[in-house]
C-alpha cells in the first residue's frame, strides 16, 4: 500500500452544534499550502477524488486514500462553515521490513562506535591496532574479503605512519589489496577520542598553541611572538614542517630538541601541540602520566626565620694589694651574633602524577 487511509474506523462528523454533519465538504491541501492534494478511492491510487468530498446523509465520508506526504485537511458543513482544520499532518511512509534503507541512514565504511563489551561485532572491527586484509593476508584482526572497503578506506585518508601497510605502501589501494598486504586499524587500546583542533574550519587552538617565531637554520633556539600556553615536551611544526619538541622554555626564548633544518627567518607560523600535529586526523598523542621538572613548578620561595643569636661570658681581670690578691670578675659581654647556617632539605621523591579523567572503559569499533 502506498498511502493511508482518512477516518479509517469510520466514525461520522458532527456539525458545531452538535448534529450530525449530512452532506459535510471534505478538502485536502499541501501541508502549509493552499494547494489541493489529490487523493484518491482507491489503495493503489488509481481512481482521484473530486472536490469537495461529500459525507453522506449520516456525515460518514468515503473511503479516501492520502499519499505518504504532510498535509493539511478543511471539514466544512453543508453551507460551507467551517467545522474542523488541522495543518502540517505528518503522514509518514512505513519502514519496509524487506526493503532496504537510505544509505544516509546506515553506517558506512570508516564510521565508528563503541560498547561495553569486547567481543567482535558483525559488520565491525575492533580498533585494537591489529591488521585486516584480504583473505590470503595473513591479517591478524580480520582476514577476509569483506574487508576491502575499510583497507581502501584506510589507505587512501591516513598516512602509513597511523595506518602501516605490511611491507610499505605501493602504488595504491587497489595494488596493495590485490598483492594480499594487511593494513593496521589505528588502535584506540586506552585512548579517548578527541576533534582536530581546525575540522575544516578554523583553528580553534584548544589542543594547541599558534604564535609566530623567528628561527635560524642549524639552532636550536628559536623565539617566538609569545610562550604563553607553550610547554615542555610539545611537538613543534614551524611553517607546517616537523621541529621537534620543546626541551625548555626561557622568556621567549624556546629550545627544541633537534636544531631546525629550515630556512632563517622570522613571521614563521608556528604551532605547538602534544600532538604531533592537531590538525591531523588520526594523531595520536596525550599520556598516562605525566613527571615535572622544577622548572615546571610555579615561582614561589621558602620562608626561613633565623634571627641569630649569641653566648654570654665573664671578663676577668687580675687585683692587687690587699690581704688576697687574684682573679677577679669584672663584667659580663656576649659573643658576636652570628647566624647558625640552617639549610633546607628537599623533598619529595618526583614520581609521576596520574593524569587520567574519570572514565569508563569499553570497546571500540570501526566499520567494515
């Protein structure tokens, strides 16, 4: 069936005084529209209604079929008042159990999901950093030929350092597969997903830092516009090329840890991340935990209160005359201050500080 029935029960219509409607008008519009939709007697749209659509004598109207569309429905009384309206009717087409969907309505190769278990899932395979090729590929996730699809997909958008073809990258996709190679499905083992920092748009610089920076071939040290939000450990790309990570940081003054191999210059773009690179698709990056160095910490001081002090001692003097002579004492004087050379001991045994966020671990997928 390709449409619906109106008033499928039927039940008749009444007239706003309460009174069956006889003859009651019927119209059917476009939903939103005065446009007259047709519909028809018949459940294969064969024989169209005329309008108006006339209710019998005990306001039941006929049998009317409505396409699978929105619409819009007028019930007038025999002089033409209106009894009922309703607008933007929705009239969906049913699903058919044995049809087949949209292809925007089903997973396609490359889409991801995940779940709380760990087992395989027909039309999936488990993003675990294993291999899947043909089915004389020896691949170690899925060796089979229903994996073709997400070889090529693989292949043709991430690079071979994210997903490594067995014995290195040949010609194409189409070669590869056909010379029975395994591809590895980027592992998501212990890793969150997390959106490249530009998507298509803009960079957002919310997973990495973008200033500008002046570098001299075969140094080091660079300097950039500002360090603000730059750290120790990030990878470097200067003007879109590979530098290196950040070692240390003084001023504005950043040290990498290999000298730049471009050309000399300043106004070079630069960008930091613990990425390798942000605005890759694919990237991994991130860590467990993480280890500070002191010049990591904040600036601040350790208060020591020494106000010194001293020893009291007798003056002596020698007398004479008298029936006894002797030592005498004459007063009392205290030694010199001095500082007693208090040090303070450092503490703390710099083990690394846990940096996961409250998780939940699952299983994730990637479609065939």
């Amino acid at each position: 069936m390709s449409a619906k029935l109106y008033n499928s029960a039927p039940f008749p219509l009444y007239d706003t005084d309460g009174d069956l409607a006889s003859a009651a008008k019927a119209y059917f519009y476009n939903a939103g529209t005065s446009t007259p939709l047709t519909v028809y007697q018949d459940s294969s749209l064969t024989t169209p209604h005329t309008y108006p659509i006339i209710a019998s004598a005990n306001g039941v109207l006929a049998p009317i079929y409505i396409p699978y569309v929105d619409y819009r429905v007028r019930i007038l009384n025999s002089s033409g008042a209106l009894i009922f309206e309703a607008d933007g009717i929705a009239n969906p087409a049913p699903v058919d159990p044995n049809g087949s969907l949209p292809t925007t309505q089903l997973y396609q190769t490359g889409h991801t999901t995940w779940r709380l278990s760990g087992g395989p899932l027909d039309g999936f395979v488990r993003m675990n950093g294993l291999t899947i090729g043909s089915a004389s590929s020896g691949a170690t996730e899925r060796a089979n030929n229903d994996t073709q699809d997400l070889f090529t997909y693989l292949w043709n958008n991430l690079t071979d350092s994210i997903a490594p073809v067995s014995g290195g990258r040949g010609a194409s996709a189409a070669a590869d597969w056909a010379a029975n190679k395994p591809i590895v499905v980027p592992s998501m083992q212990g890793r969150l997903p997390v959106g490249v920092d530009d998507m298509g748009g803009a960079a957002a610089n919310v997973v990495q830092v973008s200033t500008t920076c002046s570098a001299t071939n075969g140094s080091a040290n660079i300097t950039v516009t500002s360090a603000a939000g730059l750290g120790r450990g990030m990878f470097v790309l200067i003007s879109g090329v590979a530098a290196g990570t950040i070692t240390a940081i003084s001023g504005t003054t950043v040290t990498l840890s290999t000298p730049y191999a471009g050309s000399t210059g300043g106004g070079k773009a630069l960008r930091a991340s613990y990425f390798s690179d942000a605005q890759g698709a694919g990237v991994a990056g991130g860590s467990q935990s993480f280890q500070q160095t002191t010049a990591e910490l904040a600036a601040h001081n350790h208060g020591v209160t020494d106000p010194g002090h001293f020893h009291a001692y007798d003056v002596g003097g020698t007398g004479g005359g008298g029936a006894a002579s002797g030592t005498n004492v004459l007063g009392t004087q205290n030694t010199q201050s001095k500082v007693t050379g208090i040090t303070i001991n450092n503490n703390g045994s710099g083990l690394p500080a846990p940096l996961i966020q409250p998780s939940r671990l699952v299983t994730f997928y990637i479609h065939l």
